[in-house]
C-alpha cells in the first residue's frame, strides 16, 4: 500500500493547483509550460515521468517541489457493493482519513459523492459522520484527488456531489476552488450543471454562492419544516432557523433563477408522518423547488428506524398533491456503509 508523503500541512499538491498557481511556481518558463502542467495534474497523472510533453528538467523540478509524489493522499481501504457502489477510505498527508464514494445509477450514470471536510461539525443526530467530531478542512487537492482516486478504479465519471463528510460551505473556498479546477476546459471540462453542493443550511455561504457563484446545483439538508423537531435532528437550526434558511433560499433563486434541492431524511415515527409532509408542504410555498425523500440508512447505536413503503408512498402523496416536485431516491451503497448518512463508520476525526 503506498502511504502518502509526510509534506507540511500547507503545501498544495498539484492536483490543487490553478493554472495562474502553476504559472507563478513554473516563473522563467514559457507561459504554455503552465498549461501543460495543468492538463495533466487536473486530468489525474499520477506520476511526473507520465508528462511526456515536457522537459525531463521541468519534471525534475516539479517532482523535486513535491517530494517525487503529485498526490498528497492514498488509498487505504476499498470496498464494494453488491449494488456496485465504491467507498475508498483515503489516508491524508497528516494521518487523518476520509471517506469517499462512487455510484452508479441504472442507466450507469456514475456520481462522485466527495468529502470536504475531516469529520463534520454539525452534530446531525441521524448522522454517523456527525459522531466522530471535526478535524479540519480539506484542501482543494484534497478534494480533487478524491474524485481522482475513483476514477483511477471506475473510469469515466458524469457527476459530481458534495454529499459526503463535512459541510461544504464551512470549507466554501477549497471547495470553489476544486470545482473550478474540476470544471475548467483544459482539464476534465465538466460541466457546472452536473455538481451539487449539499449543505445542512448554512444561510452566510449560501448568500455567498448567491453573490459569487459558482452556479451550480444547490441541495439542502432539510429533514423537517417543524421547527422544534428541526432543532432536536438538526443543531444547524438553532444558529440559523427556518424562517432565516428560507429567506436565504429566496435571495439564492433571485440571484440563480435556479430551483433548490430539498433533502428529506424521513425516519420512521420521527419525521415520516403525514403531518410532517404537510407542514413541509407549507413551509416551500413559495420557493420553487424539487424534494428528495431518503429514507433513513441505518446505523449502529442510533435510535432511529427506517420508514416503511407506506410512509414513504404517503408522504410523497401529500407532497404531489400540493404541486410539488417528489423523488424517492434508491439508497444505494448500503452494504458498504456508504449510503446518505452513514460515511464515517471506521474512522474518527479526533484521535
């Protein structure tokens, strides 16, 4: 197993770097050495003797700046599916571990599901990643490398989600960053339509995607409209509650004309009732928006059960009826633990 570099904390590996970063550590060369170095760090080389394009002297010099390794981390554990979902567990140049998933819809559409941070410092109740405690961010390589490693197993990769461990808008600008290496057209191109940022509702970062972009799909961890019952799964709304997330939303789709994704975690007896869709109901009027309903993947040692096809079928009834967008989305990844909710099973953040 290779075990990533022991480089200081706040080196940025190449798979994190911008094109205008890779032309400042490349000064004295001419300005398309740069472009080269990107096409290869952000497309996933895995070694300097690979960019064979480029001087053996400039390949020295890059693999001399980073210690002879482009990535910063490795990939410790894989583990599949029955359904075919990939989670790599992925050891960090301090010692620290995140997790990371790949999965694949049945009309083989493959998503990256990426981490952002190390643990998560939201404490959701129904979450396992919200058990282990908070570490740190990740950096921009960090994050891209994650996609990198899933794709050196799976090949070609259409999507991209920030669904895994952390709060991406605690960690906004290393995220912005990877998505911006990520979408640029010298390097995988993709397109900014096909990632998702997920957040818990954290209201100043999504004024702040609302002002500065980028423009990319927005999913929000909502699992309930009530508000007493939102505090109790969900900690977030005691700093920023309801009626401030829906303003927040409001601005994000003045500013996007974008609809919002609604994520809805329906635990049995807890939040599954028709009461709870009919609050929600209300609550949306009038964003515009599309709900995803999840049932709740279990997890050792939490009170909690998941939501029998009754519920879900009803809940999604009540929702319909109100002229509202519904989903049930398949869990997928369970087998590996590596379904919404459950990332973190082997690791913990404070140690």
């Amino acid at each position: 197993m290779n075990q990533p570099p022991p480089r200081h904390q706040n080196l940025v590996y190449p798979s994190g770097l911008s094109p205008e970063e890779l032309a400042a550590l490349l000064s004295g060369e001419p300005a398309y050495r740069a472009n080269q170095a990107f096409a290869w760090f952000s497309r996933g080389a895995t070694s300097f003797e690979s960019m064979t394009n480029m001087p053996q002297s400039l390949r020295e010099r890059l693999s001399g700046r980073f210690g002879g390794s482009i990535r910063s981390s490795s990939v410790e554990h894989s583990l599949v599916d029955e359904d075919g979902s990939l989670k790599l567990q992925i050891r960090l140049r301090d010692g620290a571990a995140v997790e990371c998933v790949l999965l694949e819809d049945i009309e083989g559409r493959k998503t990256a599901c990426l981490s952002s941070q190390v643990g998560c410092p939201m404490g959701c109740a129904f979450c396992k990643t919200g058990t282990l405690g908070f570490l740190r961010n990740l950096g921009p390589d960090e994050i891209v490398e994650q996609f990198h490693h899933l794709r050196d197993m799976r090949g070609f990769i259409s999507n991209v989600v920030f669904m895994g461990m952390g709060e991406p808008l605690l960690n906004l600008d290393n995220v912005r960053k990877a998505i911006a290496i990520l979408a640029n057209p010298d390097g995988i191109g993709m397109s900014l339509r096909k990632i998702t940022i997920s957040t818990s509702g954290i209201v100043p970062g999504i004024l702040d995607l609302a002002r500065v972009g980028p423009v990319v799909r927005l999913a929000v961890s909502l699992t309930s409209a009530n508000p007493e019952l939102r505090t109790r799964l969900m900690p977030v709304n005691k700093t920023w509650p309801l009626a401030e997330l829906k303003a927040a939303l409001l601005e994000y789709q003045r500013a996007t004309h974008d609809r919002v994704t609604l994520e809805m975690v329906l635990i049995g007896n807890v939040n599954a009732r028709g009461e709870n869709a009919l609050e929600l109901a209300e609550w949306i009027r009038p964003l515009r928006v599309q709900v995803n309903l999840i049932a709740w993947n279990p997890i050792a040692g939490m009170p909690f059960e998941t939501p029998d096809a009754g519920q879900m079928k009803q809940f999604s009834e009540i929702l319909e009826r109100s002229g509202i967008v519904t989903v049930q989305r398949m869990s997928r990844g369970r087998g590996v633990m590596g379904a919404c909710g459950q990332l973190g099973d082997t690791l913990r953040a404070k140690q």
